[in-house]
C-alpha cells in the first residue's frame, strides 16, 4: 500500500473470466495487495501513519486513481489457471498440485 501512495509500481494483477459459460471472475494474483487496499480504503490499516479517513481529498484521489493494472485470462483450463498461477507466484517453479499453496489459493478463490 505504500508503493501505491507513492506513486511506485505495485505490479498487476491477474484475474481468470469464461464469459462463454460464467460470469464469475476469480482472482489469480494479486490477493494480497486486494487485500491491503481493502483494509487501508476500510480505515483498518494506516499508511505512513494515516488513515484514508484522515487524507484530504485530494490526496484520497491521488491514491483511489493510481494505475494498478491487471492481466485478464480468458477460458483457461483449470490445470492452465494453476500452471499461470505457480508462474506468476513461484516464477514458473513447478509445485506440489495437491500442495497447500497453488490448490489452496485457488479453492478458495471459487
């Protein structure tokens, strides 16, 4: 949340969409930093010391409108959607499919 109030790069996001057959739209990549905006956005986490509640106006916009691209992935399989995943988190370092970390997150991501 500070590279975004700093106007640093916070990387992309991925999101995974099948408009053929679902509308639902399911996070790859990129839960925590969600996470983080959502919490500091909820007055639940300064940032440098303040709250949103606490910023002026101007400086919410400078934050709300900062660019916070993202990936969007359109009718991948559910082994391509792990593979992507592992790529993005792991740098394309195969893991355990029955492991905690890519199935996990991707479960409950649903």
């Amino acid at each position: 949340m500070e590279s975004l109030a700093t106007g640093m790069p916070v990387g992309v996001y991925c999101v995974h969409q099948d408009l053929e057959h679902d509308v639902t739209v399911e996070l790859l990549d990129g839960l925590q930093r969600w996470t983080a905006i959502f919490a500091f956005f909820d007055n639940k986490v300064p940032v440098f010391g303040l709250y949103h509640d606490d910023l002026t106006v101007g400086e919410r916009r400078q934050i709300e409108y900062m660019p916070f691209p993202a990936y969007w992935a359109e009718r991948f399989s559910e082994e391509e959607k792990r593979e992507l995943f592992d790529r993005l988190a792991y740098g394309g370092t195969p893991n355990d499919p029955d492991g905690p970390r890519a199935e996990g997150v991707l479960e409950r991501l649903k």
